[in-house]
C-alpha cells in the first residue's frame, strides 16, 4: 500500500528465508529505509534522528553513500557524549553520507554545513534535513570534494559568517589515494579559522578540532601514511578508547550499539599543532 506522503508501507510476511528482510521498515519507491536512531545523554533526555537510508552497517549495496555505517554510530555517540565540547559550534561533515552525526547536531541546536561529493548523496541529505525539520538557517548541503577548491568554498562559508571550529567524519577513508586530499580538507579548514581568530584578535577563541571515525578493517591498511600525513600537515593525532566509549554511552542509556562496534572502530581526535 501507498501512503499519501508517497512512502510505500511493506507488508507483514515471513522473511525467514531471506537473507536481508526488508518488512521492518517503511520504504521509499526507490528503496530507501526509513529508520529511527535515538542517543541519549541520560536516561529521560532522548534526541531521535530519523532517516533515510539504504540501510545500516550492509556491505552488499554498491550504493555505500547512502548506507549508515558503523563510524557514524559510534561517532554520534561521541558527539553526545561531549556535547559541552560541541555546543554552540559550527560543525562541518565530510563525507556525510545520509548525515547522521551532523543530523544529530543540527538537532542538538548547532549550525552545520554537510558535504560529499556525489549528487544522489546531496539529494539525499536534503531529504533527511527536511524529515528532521532543519532550518535553511542553519544548515546547508554543499558539494564539496576533498582537497579541491577548498578555499573558495571556506570564502563562501565565512561570507554567511560561518567559520567551522570542528569537522565530522566516519567510515570515509577506503583507500590510500584518500587520505592526503582528506587531511589537507581538515588542515585547511581548521587553519582558515584559526587565520581568522589571529587576524582579528578574538579573545579566548573556541578549540578547533576534527573527529575521525573509521572502520580498523579498512583503515588499519592506511595507518602509517596517516600518521606520517598527519605530521606533515601539523596535525596532531590522538588515540581515543573504544572500550571507554562504549562504557560511557552504556551509563548514559545508549545500549542499543553493540560492544563489537565498537571494538571494529577506531575514532580519533585531530589539531592543529
């Protein structure tokens, strides 16, 4: 059946013979899920993302893009798990996917500026802006492919009088060729803000700061390149506890994420030096 929204309700049959069932949530024409994530940062203070996707932590879709992967999950529990380190910042997401770390953001009441550089992505985050009722305002959806025109699109930004003083990403590094122009991304953005904080004589200027979180399976294959990239560009690199994550969201009432996720996900905390 065909709601009047044009979301297509899936009917109730036995999947016990398939291997992905799709008769747990509601779907769009083109198959996209429509999924709800809930964080918390106790046990009465719940915040609920929802999505569309094309599903969660699946590796038999060649539209990846479009797919919540498991850095994300972990990543949006560190954000609200930190969120007096978070608020009343500007955030940029790279690579955002169907943009749940930065959807949670703009829920929790930050300006956020989403980025990826494939045009069913862009559309895509647009609609899930839309489901969480985000404002025009404050957050936007820009085409942006690491390592090229970056400062014209930095230029752009801080025209609106927006300056970013802390980047998001998961799941975004799959290959060596990724992590210069990625890290040159990050370098650039955190330097024009710390330009713009010196140039102008800004008291006590907010700390600028990059979150990583990315799957160990893939990334491990990059990590020397990114620690020497990382030298290279002045960045500083820290190390974060998956275990202790894990521990802390369970005390908050973020259960619903498994311990194994985040074993499998390595996150980590960028500076300028």
């Amino acid at each position: 059946e065909k709601r009047e929204d044009g979301v297509k309700e899936t009917e109730e049959e036995d999947s016990s013979e398939e291997e992905f069932p799709t008769s747990m949530f509601e779907t769009t024409e083109d198959g996209l899920e429509l999924q709800n994530f809930k964080f918390y940062q106790g046990k009465d203070d719940e915040t609920m993302v929802k999505m569309y996707c094309r599903g969660r932590h699946m590796q038999h879709s060649r539209r990846i893009g479009e797919i919540v992967w498991p850095g994300a999950e972990v990543l949006s529990q560190y954000i609200i798990q930190n969120m007096e380190s978070f608020k009343d910042k500007t955030i940029l997401e790279l690579g955002a996917g169907p943009g749940l770390c930065g959807m949670l953001c703009g829920k929790k009441d930050m300006r956020v500026v989403f980025t990826d550089c494939e045009e069913e992505v862009l559309d895509l985050l647009k609609q899930n802006k839309n489901l969480n009722n985000l404002t025009d305002e404050k957050v936007y959806v820009e085409y942006l492919r690491w390592g090229e025109k970056v400062d014209e699109f930095l230029n752009s930004f801080s025209s609106k009088d927006f300056l970013f003083q802390v980047i998001i990403a998961s799941d975004v590094i799959y290959s060596k060729y990724q992590v210069q122009p990625l890290l040159l991304t990050i370098q650039k953005v955190l330097q024009f803000t710390r330009d713009y904080y010196d140039q102008n004589k800004i008291p006590n200027p907010p700390e600028l700061f990059c979150v990583l979180a990315n799957g160990k399976i893939r990334y491990n294959i990059q990590n020397d390149l990114f620690t020497n990239e990382c030298s290279a560009l002045g960045l500083s690199l820290e190390q974060l506890s998956e275990q202790k994550l894990y521990q802390q969201g369970l005390l908050l009432g973020n259960s619903a994420l498994g311990e194994q996720v985040f074993q499998e996900t390595q996150v980590q905390v960028l500076k300028l030096k």
